[in-house]
C-alpha cells in the first residue's frame, strides 16, 4: 500500500474531506467529529483495561473493582454518541447498502436525492434526540442524580446526559451537511 494511501482520511468510496479554504464548515465538522470519535476510541481502550483489571482482580485476587458494571453500562451509550457523528460524515453509518447501490448504479441522481434524504430524516431523528434529552440533562444536573450505590461508589449522571445531548446535536448537523454536500456525490459504484 502506498504512503499516501494509508494517509488519507478513512471516507466512504470517493468521499473527500474538503479543505478549509474549500469548505470551512465541512472542514470544522469533519474536525469536531474526529476529536469527538478520538474521545471515545480512547474511551473504548480504558474500558478495556478496566474489565480486564476487574476479572483478574475477580478471579485472581478475591478482590473486583467496585462499579465496573455500572460504569461500562453507562460508557456503551456515551461512546455511540462520540463516535456516531464521525460515522454520518464520513458516510459510514450502517444502512441497507444493497438497494441504494442498486438504486444509484441505475439512476445517479436517484440515488444522490436518497442520500440527501436519508440525511435529512436523520438530522430530523438526532434533533429530536437531542431535544428530547435536553431535559433530562438539565434535571440530572440540577438534582445531582448519580448511579451506582451510595456510599459504595457513585458518579453523577449529567456528564452521561451531556454527551448524549451535544452528540446528537453534532450527529444532527454532520447529517444536515452531508444532506447538501458531498463531494463527489455517491454513484454506489464499486472501485
């Protein structure tokens, strides 16, 4: 594999992401999603160590770390929606592939007018999540919810919340970019 292969950003078949001068949004959003899917890459790698810490110090020592259950739990949903955005722009996002390329071999602008509309209900989708869950959040922070048992172990729940709202607001506008701009528009042809 050639050097600048393997240095070019992972996009679906054809996708390319714009540069600043080209496109300062999608160069912004491309960065927010990247840092935001770094995170919970990261993320996936400490809650690794942490459940294998925890079954050698189960199984080993007699000795398990308090909270693992409810910490990994809790860090399934937060990753989803660190790393669902990036997915959105990179034109990754799991779908019924098979008809669409059927559907985009046949008619190029058919399949480019089901893109933008599979982005557009899913900017629809992410809003509604985030809007739905604005509340939540506001009221964890405020009440200082937590889970886990008291006295034993605890973390707050607002930080969980909080991911969840502002990944779906960045999922929604990831999806609402890529509605009106791809480059090149998909064909669903296959290198």
């Amino acid at each position: 594999m050639s050097e600048s292969k393997i240095q070019e950003p992972q996009q679906a078949e054809g996708e390319v992401i714009p540069s600043f001068a080209e496109a300062p949004v999608g160069f912004l959003l491309g960065t927010v999603t990247a840092v935001l899917s770094s995170v919970g890459t990261l993320w996936i790698g400490f809650l690794m160590v942490l459940i294998v810490a925890d079954v050698l110090g189960r199984n080993f020592f007699n000795a398990p770390i308090t909270g693992v259950a409810e910490i990994a739990g809790h860090s399934v949903v937060a990753i989803v929606f660190l790393q669902t955005a990036a997915a959105i722009m990179q034109g990754r996002l799991t779908r019924a592939d098979f008809l669409f390329r059927r559907i985009a071999d046949l008619s190029p602008r058919s399949g480019a007018a089901l893109e933008s509309l599979f982005c557009l209900t899913g900017t629809l989708v992410f809003g509604l999540i985030a809007w739905a869950s604005w509340d939540k959040m506001v009221a964890a922070y405020v009440r200082a919810e937590f889970f886990g048992v008291q006295g034993v172990f605890t973390v707050p729940t607002w930080p969980f919340r909080a991911i969840i709202v502002g990944g779906s607001i960045v999922a929604a506008l990831a999806a609402l970019y890529r509605a009106f701009y791809r480059n090149p528009l998909p064909t669903g042809q296959v290198q």
